[in-house]
C-alpha cells in the first residue's frame, strides 16, 4: 500500500503538466474550439494595411516563413521528399547537365548545393538558373503533368548558358514551371 503514494503523485503530476501544457497552448494561439465559435473569431486569412497576412494574433514564427511549394528548390533542398534515384543529391552539376556548365558552375558544385543557393535574387542570372533548372530536372523525374521533360530541361539550361539575357530568360521559365506545379 506504501507504493500506491508515489504512484498518486506521479499521476497528479502528469495531470496538472497537460492541463498546464493546454492552456499555456491556448493562450499563446488564441481561443480554440468552443470558444471560438462562440466569439465569432474567423480563422480565415485577412491582409493588413502594411501588406502582412494572417490574423493579429497569428501563431509565432510564421511571419516571416517562405512559401515551399511541392516543386521549388526549397522544397527540394529540405529534404520533405526522396530525390530520384537517377538523381542522387551529391550528383555534381556538370556531370548532369554537362560539360558545357562546367564553365559556369565549376566541377564540384551539387544538385543539393544548387538548389540550397540564396544568391540567385539579385545576382547572377546563371545562379538563377541552375537553381531553378535543377528544381526542374528533379520534377521532370518526379512530377506526372511536369510541362518539361528531363531532357528539355537539360537542352534548355545549357542552350542557356549563352548569355546572360537567355539565361534569365529561361531561368524565369523554370520558375514559373515550378512555382506552378503540384
């Protein structure tokens, strides 16, 4: 009978830490459930005079999160979903692609690095490019319905490399294939 107090307090403690957990919830992302409802708060996404989305009380750490659609690099380079097998993610740029893009990217850049680059806004239309166009060739392997096959991708990007007007011309391109897919 001695063994049954720890086990009592243990319990309570277990209680009061998920009721504590709960509400400590609740208050930090506003009313959920019946409370709610009965408050007449609309969960759907309002627009702010300062261009900001979401409601005033929104859940912390959404602020400033960009959008990860199924098919854009960040997607890819979060590692949400396997890459293809004929793709590995430590496959070099200029073995993909080919020889023609070792001029531009280098002999030891990666699918995974390429498609990580947070240079591409701003800068070089060609970083765009390999950035999107290895997006691309990945959903071109994974996406039925994708508007590119595996080999346009890569007669694409490498008719690209040309200039760097074509190059983002194409690197658009690809953007919006990818930003467009599901």
């Amino acid at each position: 009978m001695g063994s049954q107090a720890p086990l009592r307090s243990l319990a309570l403690a277990c209680f009061v830490f998920l009721c504590s957990s709960f509400w400590a919830a609740n208050g930090m992302y506003g009313r959920v459930g019946v409370a709610a409802a009965l408050e007449g708060e609309s969960r759907r996404m309002r627009l702010h005079t300062d261009g900001s989305r979401g409601d005033a009380h929104a859940w912390p750490g959404y602020l400033y999160t960009r959008a990860l659609g199924r098919c854009t690099p960040q997607f890819w380079s979060s590692g949400a979903e396997p890459w293809p097998n004929i793709v590995p993610q430590e496959a070099a740029v200029s073995k993909v692609f080919g020889s023609r893009s070792v001029e531009k990217y280098g002999p030891r850049l990666t699918l995974l690095e390429a498609t990580m680059r947070t240079d591409d806004i701003g800068g070089s239309a060609f970083v765009k490019l390999v950035k999107q166009g290895s997006a691309a060739l990945l959903n071109a392997y994974t996406r039925r319905g994708f508007p590119f096959d595996s080999w346009e991708v890569k007669a694409l990007l490498l008719e690209a490399l040309v200039s760097e007007e074509a190059a983002a011309v194409q690197a658009e391109r690809f953007e919006q294939a990818n930003e467009s897919c599901v």
